[in-house]
C-alpha cells in the first residue's frame, strides 16, 4: 500500500472519530448549554420588564409634577378657591390615560378639594361633586405623603383596591404614587395619582416561552402567567403560601430580578423557562448539529485524498514560500523609504499605558517635529502627542475597536501637538496587530495631516451660521437650533423657552439718518442683547430688525423676567447718532401639542400684542388658548 493510500485512510479515519466523538459530547452537554442560554435570555428579558415598569412609573410622576407646577392651579391655591379652570385641569390630565383610576388633591388638613376619578379602566373620567369629598387626615398616604420634602415622591404597595372596607370585585389591583404641593416654601397639602394595574400587569407576565412570576419582598405571588394563586396574600388573611410555588420559585433555573420602582414591598420579577421551549431548543440543536456531522463526514472523503497529495509537494512549496517572504520583506522597505518622502506617517506603537513607539517613519519630523531617535530611545511616547482634550476619545474608539474584535478602523480626525507646542489635526487609520493566542501585540496606524482641511472647514460652519452684519447667529443657526431644542422637549421633557424681539420705530432710523446708521444700530442692538444673556442662552438675528433668542433649561416666568430686564437694559442704553431706542418683546415656552411653526407663530403674536399696545412692553403667549384653538 503506497504511502499516500495510507495517507488517505488515516485522515478519513480520524475525521469520522472527529465527527463521531463531537456528537457524542455535544448530546451530553446541550442540555446545559439550552437552559444557560435561556436563563441569559431570561436576564435581558427581565430587564426590558424593569424598564417597562419603571417608564410606567414616571409617566405617571410626570403626570403629578405637571399638576404641581400647574400655573393655573398654583394661581387658584393663591386666590384660595377652587375653580372650573384648576378642576378642568385635573380631568384633563385623568383623559390622557385611560388608566388613571384617581386623581386627587388634599389640603394640609386632610380636605379632599379636587377628585377626578374613573369606575374601571377604559370609562370615561369625571370631577367628583363636592358633597361627596371627604376628609384623608388619618390616612397612612396622607401622612407618609405630608412628611416628604418639596420634589420627593411616595409610592404605595401594588395591592387590590379597597370599596368600603372591602376588596372590590371584580379585581382591581392599583398602584398609589403621590407628591407634597408647596405654594411659595410652604407645605399646603398633597397630590396623589391612583393607577389600575390590571392591564399591564396582563402584559407584563404575558409569555409563550418564559413563566413569570410577580411576586413582593416575603415572595407572596402577585401575578403570573398562568394566573393561579394570585392576589392570595390579600383575598385570605388564613393564606399560607403553598409549597410547591415556593420550590418553583428557588429552582436553579429559575432568574430573579428586583424592580428598582422604589415601593415598599419590594417587587421583583421570577422567570422561568418552560420545559417546552427548553426542548424545542435541544431538539432544534441536536437536528442542526446532526447535518454538520454528515457534511463532515462527506468532506472527509475529497479533504483526505486532498490532504494525503500535500507531502509530496511540501518541499516544492516551501522554498517557493520563502522566495515570496524575501521578495515581501523587498517591497515592504521599498514602501517604507516611500513614507519618508510622503507627509504621511507610519506609526507602530506598543499595547501598554504610554502607548511607547516600536517603529515611526522618518516622516513624523515633517508631522510632529520630533525625529525617529525621539520615539526609538522613548524618550517621547505617541500617547503624550496627542490633545489632552482628545486623548480620552481616542482611547475610548481604540478599546471599542477591540471589544468589536476589528482588524483595521479609522478614528475620529483628532488634534496633536508638535515638538513646537503647535496643533495638528490628523486622520488616523489603525491596524490591530495579534500574535497566535489573539494577544494584541501592537497597533499601526497610518497618520495623514488633515490641518488645512479641518481649518477650511471651520471656516464655513463659522460663516454659516453667523449673520455676517452683526456676528451673531443667522436665521438658519437658529432654525436648526430651534429643532434641536424641540426635539430635547419631546424626547426628555426639557423646558426651552423664546424671546423674539423688534426695535421700536427702527424704520425711522433709516429714514433720517440712512441705512449705514441703521446697520450700525443694529450692531449696537446685537451686542446689548448679547451682553445681557447667560452663557447657554443663544440669540440671532431672526430678520431685518427681529431678534430671537433661545433659552434652554428655561421655564416661562424665568423668560419673561429676563425679557423685561432686556427691555429696561435697551431703553436705558445710550446708541450712537440717535440715542435712546426701546424694543419691544414677545415671550412663549414650548408645550406638549404645539409644533415648532407654531410655537413661533405663538411669539410672534406675542411680540405684535407688544407694539399694538404702545411698544417698549413685554408681552406672554398664551399657549394653553392656542392649544384649544387647534
């Protein structure tokens, strides 16, 4: 038998041991494998329902703190009488859910003076009559509510709604949360939202693959997915909990995950995997490890013949190999004299803290002032040439790269500093060297000097955006600023106010002293408005002599004392040729139902209501009207 027959044999016969020994270890330990998988499911799975529970939560908070906020309601408290106004506001807020069961408002006496509620979920929400309004002194929520400080929040147990002293059916399980009301530093009473439960609670434990169990801190079951032995705790004062739920719920493969929603009983979420899923997967597994065994064992057959052929053209190969590693290493000084001449730089730097140099083209000098024996005794490392402001950016895309497992990637441009403390920006495309093992070795990064380029292109985002007479923004930094700023308002609810402003009479400017005098006004103008602004706030010229300035993190009556105090900086400053100018001003703050277009056509209004009634005035748009209107 020749020796590539034996060839031949010997490595179909190992692969058929390979294949056969794999399938074997592979039934053994699936089974571990499925319930290891699904429990890491289980923990993402867990997590997205403690984000579901928790964005539950604070929608309602929000709901509170608007109430507290509330200019109406606060107006009303301060007039000490309840209108339709604060009890339409109350209702309002009830019709944006349909899960609101209660919203309610009592004094510091313990006086119920507003009650919205619904009958069940889904009904139609309406103001309770005063007649039936009692008084909450000797509740506990009342009083654990009236020991809280200004902005804190009280939440309840989630547990069954009680009707006369009595579990109501059919099931109502509910979920207090309720803040302190102060009116100008004093405590006067408290909010309170009551919540039904029932249907997200449905959604909550509703799975085909997982039992979910909710249960409190003495892991008394709430609700779960097969809805037995719910409620328990509550509905029998003899209840023991059963043993066997017990078992199921300490089982090995059972995930537990606390609810971080801050009530008192301590919620948390148990997830099992149910048997059936667990063995769908093994048996999905095995099928699918089952065709991989037989595509070994038919390559088994054409890899053996291909396998036994090699030795005999071993020797022809290696020296052809070696031929090609010579000719490589030929090309490759030949492309490393071409960096010399190049502006590029080829960098080769170490994987510890200093990021120390292992190799540098003699082309950094052009870059970087420093010369190759600079990096070589280490006497300079590549990390201390970069921007202290960036450093921590380039290292941050470097250990993604890493976490990634990327062979090449181009970071961020970023600056450096030469030997002559001068800045540089540079685009850096970076190579990820790894031994065997997957150890990294080193980087190399091939560096271009982008300076000119990033400097032209401040250049024009610069002209850009700046009105070119007075150098503040333009017209199109602030429509781009103002969508920015909306788009914050809606996604997280922060507050941004407008001021839109118009020089009083400023056409009798141009009339008698000419329109180089205006412009000079409005320089003037800008610069006033601009001085008297706070760091974050932004102003720009909206149009001819029109001035609009953006205030984020800015609540409507903090916009309108700084519009007034605007208006008092104008009218006492002295301009040039004409000397006294007033301005008039618009004021409105973005709110839930108006869109940017018309929460500017809102100001405008504003600032127009400022010049019909005599000018050098602040005028306030009244959103909550528009809001109606549409």
């Amino acid at each position: 038998m020749s020796f590539r027959i034996k060839l031949f044999f010997i490595f179909l016969f190992y692969g058929l041991v390979l294949a056969v020994t794999a399938q074997f270890l592979m039934i053994k330990i699936n089974k571990d494998v499925v319930r290891s998988d699904s429990l890491k499911k289980a923990a993402l799975y867990a997590e997205d329902l403690d984000e579901s529970f928790q964005r539950n939560i604070k929608n309602s908070q929000a709901k509170l703190k608007a109430l507290r906020e509330s200019i109406i309601f606060k107006e009303n408290f301060r007039e000490h009488k309840v209108t339709k106004y604060s009890q339409a506001l109350f209702l309002d807020i009830a019709k944006t859910s349909s899960n609101i069961m209660q919203l309610r408002f009592i004094d510091k006496n313990g006086e119920e003076i507003i009650r919205v509620e619904r009958t069940n979920p889904g009904q139609e929400a309406y103001i309770t009559d005063n007649a039936y309004l009692q008084n909450k002194k000797n509740r506990y929520y009342f009083k654990d509510i009236m020991k809280l400080r200004n902005g804190e929040f009280w939440y309840s147990n989630l547990d069954l709604n009680i009707e006369h002293g009595k579990i109501e059916r059919p099931l109502k399980p509910v979920l207090r949360i309720g803040t302190p009301f102060y009116f100008e530093g004093k405590k006067e009473g408290i909010l309170i939202i009551n919540i039904f439960m029932q249907s997200f609670l449905d959604t909550l434990v509703s799975s085909d693959i997982y039992k979910i169990y909710l249960v409190d801190k003495d892991e008394y079951i709430l609700v779960n997915t097969e809805h037995k032995d719910e409620w328990n705790r509550y509905l029998s004062k003899e209840y023991k909990k059963e043993k066997k739920y017990l078992d199921s719920l300490n089982r090995e493969d059972a995930y537990k995950f606390d609810l971080h929603i801050g009530t008192p009983d301590d919620l948390k979420i148990v997830i099992i995997p149910s048997q059936e899923y667990i063995d769908a997967q093994i048996k999905e597994n095995i099928y699918q490890f089952l065709w991989v065994v037989l595509a070994v064992v038919l390559l088994s057959f054409p890899l053996s013949y291909l396998l036994s052929i090699v030795p005999a053209k071993l020797n022809s190969k290696v020296d052809t190999l070696n031929q090609r590693l010579k000719e490589e290493a030929q090309q490759k000084d030949i492309l490393l004299s071409l960096f010399d001449l190049s502006d590029a730089v080829l960098f080769q730097w170490n994987n510890d803290s200093e990021w120390s140099v292992s190799f540098v083209s003699k082309s950094v000098e052009k870059l970087l002032g420093y010369k190759q024996d600079d990096f070589s005794s280490n006497s300079v490392a590549y990390a201390s040439c970069i921007h202290h402001d960036d450093l921590l950016t380039v290292h941050n895309e470097l250990k993604e790269a890493i976490e990634k497992n990327l062979y090449f990637f181009t970071h961020a441009p970023y600056r450096v500093i030469t030997k002559e403390k001068k800045i540089k920006w540079i685009l850096d495309n970076t190579v990820i060297v790894k031994d065997e093992s997957g150890e990294i070795v080193n980087f190399v990064g091939y560096l271009t000097d982008i300076t000119e380029l990033k400097e032209k292109e401040f250049e024009l985002n610069n002209l850009a955006r700046i009105d070119q007479l007075t150098k503040i923004s333009n017209r199109l930094y602030l429509d781009e600023l103002l969508l920015k700023q909306y788009y914050r308002f809606n996604r997280y609810s922060e507050e941004c106010s407008i001021i839109l402003v118009d020089i009083d009479h400023f056409k009798e400017v141009n009339d008698n002293y000419g329109h180089l005098v205006g412009d000079k006004i409005l320089v003037e103008f800008a610069q006033v408005l601009q001085n008297s602004l706070r760091k974050d706030d932004v102003v720009g010229r909206w149009g001819g002599e029109e001035f609009l300035i953006i205030l984020p993190h800015t609540q409507l009556n903090q916009a309108v004392f700084l519009a007034e105090k605007l208006c008092r900086i104008v009218r006492e400053n002295e301009f040039s040729v004409v000397g006294k100018k007033t301005a008039s001003f618009g004021v409105a703050t973005f709110v839930h139902g108006l869109n940017i277009e018309q929460s500017v056509d809102l100001v405008d209004k504003a600032l127009y209501e400022a010049k019909v009634a005599g000018r050098n005035m602040v005028k306030v748009a009244d959103a909550k009207a528009s809001i109606k209107k549409e």
